[in-house]
C-alpha cells in the first residue's frame, strides 16, 4: 500500500471511529491534558496497526488500542507502579476541593463508605491509587477476574447511588429530577 493510500484509509478509519474514541478516553481520562495525550497515543496506535483496523473485530481491537494508550498517559503522569514523580504529591496533599464542590466530594466518600468491604477498597485501590488489577487481586487476597468483578460492582453501585443527585456544575447547587 502507499503512502498516500495508507493516509486516505487512514483518515476514513479515523473519521468513522473518532466519536467512540473521544467518548471512550474522555470517560477514562476525565482530563483535557490526559486526554490529549491519550487520543495521540491512540491515532498512533491506529497509525501502526492500520491493516489489523480493515477486519470486522476492529472496533474491539480500536478499543484496546485506546485503553492502552489511556494507561500510558496515566503511566505518565503518575508513574510506574503508582510511583509519582518527586514533587508531584506534596502539590497534590494541599489540595482542597472549591466550595462549591465539597459537598459533592462528600457524597461520594459517603457512597464509597457505604459500598461492601472488598468493593470500597478495590475502586480505592483502582482509581484513587491507581494500582493494577494484579495488585488489587493480591491485597484483596482474590484473583485479578474477582478483583475487577469488585470494581465493576463498585462503580455500578457508586453510579446507582450517586446519579438520585443532579449537580448544577456552575453554581453547586443540588437540582431535583
């Protein structure tokens, strides 16, 4: 294939996929920055395995490209093995969420408070720590397919709880439904 014919392929796989990617990352990332960073590893990724992209299993197999371009650039940001990098938690330990969103914070300590034992530590553990699924599965004393059973869970309890509240994100006032 040329150059230029890789490039028109390229950029018909890209316009097809790029609303499910911007979806996907941005769910994963929840940063403009990380998400930059996620999607440009993604267009790579697409880049190099574009003739593994023309099948019928490439929406999955673009999925796994966004999801380890996502750990990336959290890989980046955070380290390996959730070691940050010098500095990075002692900006970090000052912060404190605006008042406009304490309440919401509150909330959702709350609903992670009131979730099963192994469920609250193993999202903990995921997204606040950001610690691998192996990891998970060895504290928890489980195994990694348990261990992500438990974040699952945890997450589709976490969202049952916390979507009865609709938040005004410019005023942080509660709205009723």
């Amino acid at each position: 294939m040329t150059h230029q014919e890789r490039l028109a392929v390229f950029d018909k796989l890209r316009a097809k996929h790029l609303r499910f990617l911007t979806g996907v990352l941005w769910k994963l990332t929840g940063d403009r920055e990380l998400f930059a960073e996620a999607m440009q590893d993604t267009l790579l990724g697409m880049w190099r395995h574009l003739e593994k992209l023309g099948r019928k299993d490439s929406p999955g197999y673009l999925y796994r490209i966004a999801l380890s371009a996502n750990a990336k650039a959290w890989r980046r940001r955070i380290g390996h093995n959730g070691q940050a990098p010098p500095g990075w938690a002692d900006s970090r330990a000052e912060f404190v969420p605006p008042p406009d969103r304490t309440e919401l914070y509150l909330a959702v300590r709350q609903a992670i408070v009131g979730l099963p034992d192994k469920q609250g530590r193993a999202v903990v553990m995921r997204y606040l720590e950001q610690k691998e699924y192996e990891t998970i599965a060895v504290s928890l004393g489980c195994s990694e397919a348990t261990a992500r059973s438990h974040v699952s869970k945890a997450i589709a309890a976490l969202k049952s709880q916390l979507v009865l509240r609709k938040w005004d994100w410019d005023d942080g006032e509660e709205q009723s439904e």
